[in-house]
C-alpha cells in the first residue's frame, strides 16, 4: 500500500508540474500579446483598446495582434467578424490581423505594424466576411507616378489563405457595397 501511495504522490506531482507549466506558457503568450497591444497605443496616438489583443486605430479599422483563426476552420469567417473584411500579416490567415468594417479606402501605409515598419507590403492572406454582393478591392501604390493599381478583389463570403504573386504587395483596400 506504501508503495501505490508513493507512486499516486507522484503522479500528482508531475501533473501538477504539467499543469503549471501550460499556465506559464499561455501568460507568456498574453503577456507578449499585452506588450505588444501597449506598443500600439503610443505608436497611433488617438488609439484606444478593444481588448486584450486589440486596438481600434481608428473607427472602422482593429488591429488584432493575436490572431486565433487556423487555415480549414469552419469558414474562415469565423476568426474575422460578420461584415469585417481581415487582411492577415501570414499566410493561412494567420498573424496579426487588420480587420475593416466601414466602407472607403484604406492607406495600409498608415497603420504601424506589430514588431515595426507599416502594413504597407505585409499582407499574406484575407478575408472578405462582408454580407450581400459586398466587394473588397487590393491595391498597390506606384510612388513613381502617384497612381494606385488594382491588385485584386472579391465579393463578399470569400478568403484567400495564399496570395501567390500579390503576397507583400497589397498597399490600399477599398471596401464597398
């Protein structure tokens, strides 16, 4: 009997560990997440935040610097909101996540990306979770001779998880109905 209750001791003990391991994880990925929700706001001044891992640029425009949603979810949809359309820093619609629900363009050279630099040249994948015939136009910016090129589009209900030869080009996205 000495002996069961020696190895049930045990068992407890490593899955306590176990246990308290997985909680370190998860509060480092919020802490990161935290840290990086924080940088944000002193980068885009008038910026407030939405939650945990968001922040409301502007009206109409969230950043969400944790981004749950997974390639083959059910409908990708589901990590971008009804009427949203997301832009995603990875492909598989992973990474941060730009998420637009008003109509009008959007300059992605605007808006600071998580870790540095702009969302100008860092889009990997997007949804479009508009409802109706809803479209959302990509473009890219020609500095040379000032002009805005289309790139892509989609009406609404539709997701691109790769962008093949337009990843890290997309500069502007125009949402309209």
């Amino acid at each position: 009997m000495k002996n069961v209750r020696a190895g049930l001791a045990g068992a407890l003990g490593a899955l306590a560990m176990l246990i308290a391991g997985s909680g370190t994880a998860v509060a480092e990925t919020t802490d990161a997440a935290t840290g990086q929700v924080d940088e944000l706001l002193l980068l885009n001044p008038g910026s407030h935040r939405v939650d945990a891992n968001s922040v409301e640029l502007e009206p109409g425009v969230i950043l969400r610097v944790a981004n749950k949603g997974k390639a083959g979810d059910a409908g990708v949809q589901a990590a971008c909101a009804s009427g949203n359309v997301c832009i995603y820093g990875d492909p598989g619609h992973r990474g941060p996540q730009l998420n637009f629900y008003n109509y009008g363009f959007y300059n992605l050279a605007r808006y600071n990306y998580p870790g540095g630099g702009k969302w100008a040249h860092r889009t990997s994948s997007y949804t479009n979770n508009q409802t109706g015939h809803a479209k959302a136009n990509f473009s890219r910016y020609q500095s040379s001779n000032n002009t805005w090129y289309g790139v892509d589009e989609c009406r609404a209900l539709c997701a691109k998880a790769t962008l093949g030869s337009i990843d890290n080009v997309i500069d502007g996205v125009r949402l309209e109905p």
